[in-house]
C-alpha cells in the first residue's frame, strides 16, 4: 500500500520538476519505471499468507480436539506429514521464484511443528513444562526462518519466544528474565542481515517489552517505589538512545547501523515518557523510601553513567559530545535527584515547587528533543518533543489551576525562558554546524 | 531469492523439527514403560487448554502438604524444586512420607517424586482437627508435572461428574531422576485409561 502512495507522490513531484526543467521526461520515466519493476503482487502474497495462517490454525484446532477415532501415533504422523508436504512446497516455490509463497510455505510448516509438540503434550499429559514447550517451537521456528530464509517464520519466533518468556517470568518466578535478551538478539540480528526494517522495529520493540516486564516485576517483588521504578526506566531509555547514536555514528562494518535510528528514536521516547510518568510516580503514588529505593535509584545512575559513557564515545569533540548528550543526561540524573530529594523531605515532595521543577525537566526535555530531531532530521524526534512540550504545559496549567494568577506569572516566566533557550539554540546551532551542514539541517527542519 | 541448496536446507529443518519430536514422545514412551508405578488419589475438575483442548485438572492428595507434619525440611519458598518421599507400601493410594530440598536415597517400598512448589501459605490451625497441624499451619501447594489429563474433545465432564461419589486414582510411572507421567486412570478401581507407550 506505501508503495502506491510512495508512487503518486513521486509521479506529482516528476511533473513538478519537468515543468522547472530539473528532469528530463526521459529520466521521469526511467525513475516511475524503477519503481515499477519492484512492485509485488501484493493481493496473491497477502492471501497466501492468509492460507497458510488459516492451516496453522485448523492444525491446532485439530489437535485440541483430541479425535479418538484416529490413533495417537497416525495423528503425529499426519501432522510430521503436513510439516513435509510445506518445506517441499517451499523449495518448489523458490526454485519457481515465487519467494514470498515459499516463505508462507515454511511459516505454515513452523506453525505444525508447533502443533505436534502441543500433540505430543498432550498424549503424553505433560502439565509441568509449558514454557518449554513453547522455547522448543521457538527455536524450531527460528532455525526455519534462519535456513529458509522465512521472515514470516522469524515473526512467528519472535512471537513464540516473547509467550515463552511470559510463562516463565509469571508462572515460574524469574524476576528478569536474562534468556530472553538472547533470543531477541539472536532474532534481531537475522532481521538486521536481512535489512527487513519491521523485523528490526519488532525485535527492539520486543527489547522495550522485556525492559517494561522486567523492571515492573523487580519493582513489584523488591517494593520499589513507582518514582524509582520510573527513574531506571528512564536510565534504560537513555541508554537504548546512547546505544543508536553509537550504532548510527560508528558500525559502518556490520549491518547494526540499521539498528541506530530505531533503537535512537525508541529511547527518546521513552525518556520523554518516563520523565511525564515521573511526576505521576512521585504525587500519586505514595513518596519514595531512601531505605528500599536506593539500590534502583543506584542502578539508574549506573545506566545513565552508560549512556553518558556511550554519548562520550560517539561524538568527537566536546561541543558536539555536550550539544547530544549534556541535556538528556542531566534531565535522567535530576529525575533521580528529585526521587532522592522526596524521599528525605515529604513537605517538599508535596509541594507546589517539586511540581514545578518536575514540569521544566518535562519541558526542557521536550525543547531539547525538538532542537535534537530538527538537528539529525528525524521528524518523529521533532513530533514527539513537542507533544511531550504541549502535554506538559496542558498538565501544569490544570494543576495550578487553583490560582490563576500564578498560572499566569508562571507562563510568562516560561515563555520568557523559552525564547531565550531558542536564541540560545539557534547561537549554538549556527556556530557548529559547518556551511554546507547548515543547509542540511534547515531542510530536515523543513521535513 | 533462488539458490542452490533450498531442497538441502528445508530437509534439514525437517529432520531437526522431527527429531526433536521423536526425542519428546521417546523420551515419554522410556519413563512410562520403565518408571516406578505408584498409585495416587486424586479430585478432578474439568477446563480447557487453548493448544491442547479439553483435559481434566487432577487435584491430588500429594498436591498440599504440610512440611511440618510429615517430616523431612521445612523451610521452603516458592519455585523451589523438592522431592517428595512416598510409602507404596500400602494396599491403598501412596501416602507422603517426607519433603525434602534435596533428592533423597531410594529405598525399598519407597518412591521419590519430584516437584516444584507454587505456593506457600501459613494459617491458624484446621478447625475440626487442631492437632493435624498446629499454628501456624504452614502449607505448600506442589506441581508436579502431572495436573493435567487430556481427554477427547466433550468428555471431560463425564470424569468430573464421578467425584462426588465415586474414588479416582492415578497411576504413575517415576523415573530415576524422580520424574513423573500418568499411565493410567482408575475409578473406584477399576482400570478406566490406560496409556499405550506410543
């Protein structure tokens, strides 16, 4: 569908350049052309990934049904069939050149795997190791994607794997469950060698869940408090925007670079939203203990100390190591300086002040994200910055609500700064950036 | 997309995928054809499992247990793996003899199974009977691989209806390691299932 939209936009943009005598009508049509050749029958591919989904599930439904009429060892047997007649399918289908059928082909052959070990648990009544279960069909699908080549497969490991590492965080008490990094990077790698740019959106996503499940299962198991949980959230977002502007800046001999933009583009995010949550954590959800909140308050500033440590060796030089990283940073390590400092005080933690100071770190960290997207040309950066601006402004105005004048001298106050830091910005900008660099950012404004 | 090797490479997943099944159900077919047999009561109740469809959760008398009462450790927390020693020298169902941290020593009329505990509980004593387990009543709930027996698709109900008046027992086969699988079903009994090895 993108491809269509990508074509329509393209084609308005042609004529517009013929008509100023940037293209040649000859060279319009080679471009339309180009495109052209790389269409997919997208309808037939898309049905028979539905055939292939629709198989999956008559094979399990055929399990669960546990037909006695047909003996146990012939039902194996129909479904090790099944599983041969796909892979068969599947090389016939890429000798044909027909790569997205063989690739539905080996996903339906992993999905029957997958049904005969739940036949094989279930006829043998195995109840204790669910999760195992799921780990080996996990690994029989990754080992299919891997030697396939099936995306549709690694998809299907990575969802398989994630249910897996469920079952043995909630059912079988891991705390952090380390295993799964493994298997998401393992699955995040082949994606990158493919340059299939949702299989690396998915597996970081994945990444983002695991982060999530884990510090809010810790936090729940240790008593953490929902301020401190935040805290290591918000270090684990920095790091994962540290580790893309490593990967963007430096792995030029591996596929990882692929990697930079998103892990960089989910950890901005997440810093903006672990900053709002933070002054939800600290006012309504009961005020941090120093005594139970100091080891996860500890292992935010380790995490942020990474970060830092992977900003510092990105970037050459000061200036360019301060103008990415020096405001993140400072933000992550005044969110736990004020987890610590509600802690030893609750009349502060309370007031009216923390609010206050908790709204500008949201907003200097929305600005600096906006400076930052304009700056690398991510328009999502820019978006994201000034939603989290905007939302923040919207909150502190329904907060200080009660006294209209104070809303009104605190705006003000915040207008004036925000003007400055902008003349400040734009200072800094147009003393680093070199004359030609200059053009580059004004047009990823523009975008 | 096409290279040479496609046929080679999809066999090899093939053969990987069925090994690794043909390890499951032999691994399966070992324990229930040279395992210890040990008979166990047990109540059932009937729900249904998303992959494996309908089967009979089977409550058994082994399920909670009291470590201070039976002897063995006392000190447990969840997902601990325990062993669990039972006396099979009864005519009736084996009764638990001792918990233990660590896997026991074989002996004679005696069978170790192995399980993982899910919960922990402490509370006042049981009413009818205070001396059965003094207060506070420390109390494990134990898996052990064994809750669930699949059944074809509508006869679930059919086994949970007997509970009330009737008596089911399981018989299991343990292995070396103090693993465990269900090879038959009885009522009042009577052999109602029996498991063939394949």
């Amino acid at each position: 569908m993108l491809d269509v939209l990508y074509r329509r936009r393209l084609e308005r943009d042609l004529d517009a350049w013929q008509e100023r005598g940037l293209v040649t009508p000859e060279a319009a049509e080679e471009m339309l052309a180009s495109i052209g050749q790389e269409a997919r029958p997208r309808t037939a591919i898309i049905l028979g990934f539905l055939g292939a989904i629709l198989i999956a599930f008559s094979a399990i439904a055929f399990v669960a049904a546990n037909w006695a009429d047909m003996a146990r060892p012939f039902r194996l047997g129909l479904l090790v069939a099944g599983m041969a007649a796909c892979y068969g399918i599947a090389a016939l289908m890429s000798l044909a050149r027909h790569p997205w059928f063989a690739d539905a082909a080996i996903f339906a052959g992993s999905a029957l795997f997958g049904a005969s070990i739940m036949l094989v648990a279930q006829s043998y009544h195995i109840s204790g190791d669910y999760p195992d279960a799921l780990l080996m069909w996990g690994v029989g699908a990754f080992i299919a994607a891997l030697l396939g080549p099936s995306r549709a497969s690694l998809l299907l490991a990575l969802v398989v794997l994630s249910l897996w590492s469920w079952y043995e965080v909630v059912d079988y008490g891991w705390m952090v469950h380390w295993p799964y990094v493994v298997a998401v990077v393992l699955i995040g790698v082949v994606a990158g060698a493919w340059h299939w740019s949702s299989g690396i959106h998915l597996s970081v996503l994945a990444l983002v869940g695991w982060i999530v499940v884990s510090v809010l299962n810790s936090a729940y198991e240790n008593d953490w408090s929902a301020a401190s949980s935040v805290c290591v959230g918000c270090g684990a977002a920095l790091v994962f925007f540290a580790l893309g502007r490593f990967l963007s800046a430096h792995v030029h001999w591996t596929k990882a670079s692929a990697f930079g933009p998103v892990f960089g583009i989910y950890g901005l995010i997440g810093f903006l939203a672990m900053l709002i949550l933070l002054q939800f954590a600290i006012f309504d959800s009961g005020i941090p203990d120093l005594e139970i909140d100091r080891p996860p308050l500890m292992v935010a500033g380790v995490l942020i100390a990474l970060a830092g440590l992977l900003l510092a060796i990105t970037r050459a030089g000061l200036r360019s190591i301060l103008l990415d990283g020096a405001v993140p940073l400072a933000m992550g390590i005044a969110a736990i300086g004020l987890s610590l400092a509600a802690a030893r005080n609750e009349a502060f933690a309370e007031s009216l002040g923390m609010q206050i100071l908790l709204g500008v770190l949201v907003m200097v960290a929305g600005v600096w994200t906006v400076a930052f997207g304009n700056r690398v040309g991510s328009r999502a950066a820019a978006t994201f910055g000034l939603i989290a601006f905007a939302a923040e402004v919207l909150y502190l105005y329904f907060v200080t609500f009660g006294t209209l004048l104070d809303t009104a001298v605190f705006f003000l106050t915040g207008g004036i700064l925000m003007i400055a830091l902008a003349a400040i910005l734009v200072r800094l900008q147009r003393r680093l950036t070199p004359a030609d660099g200059g053009a580059r950012a004004a047009g990823g404004a523009r975008a | 997309m096409m290279r040479p090797g496609i046929l080679l490479r999809l066999l090899i997943v093939l053969v990987l995928q069925t090994a690794a099944l043909g390890w499951m159900v032999l691994d399966r077919a070992e324990l229930l054809r040279s395992g210890t047999e040990v008979t166990l009561a047990v109540v059932p109740v009937d729900p249904r499992d998303l992959f494996r469809g309908d089967f009979v959760q089977l409550d058994y008398d082994i399920t909670t247990l009291r470590p201070g009462m039976i002897g063995g450790d006392t000190e447990f927390s969840e997902n601990d793996h325990v062993w669990v020693a039972l006396d099979t020298s009864l005519s009736g169902p084996a009764q638990p003899i001792g918990i233990f941290r660590h896997r026991p020593p074989t002996l004679p009329e005696r069978a170790v199974i192995q399980g993982r505990v899910r919960s922990v509980y402490e509370g006042s004593s049981p009413v009818d009977d205070p001396d059965a387990c003094p207060s506070p009543c420390r109390t494990l709930r134990v898996d052990y691989g064994i809750e669930q027996y699949f059944v074809p698709e509508g006869e679930g109900r059919n086994i949970e209806n007997l509970r009330d008046d009737s008596r089911v027992n399981v018989v299991v086969a343990i292995g070396g390691k103090g693993e465990a699988a269900i090879k038959k079903l009885l009522i009042d009994g009577v052999e109602r299932y029996e498991e063939p090895l394949f």
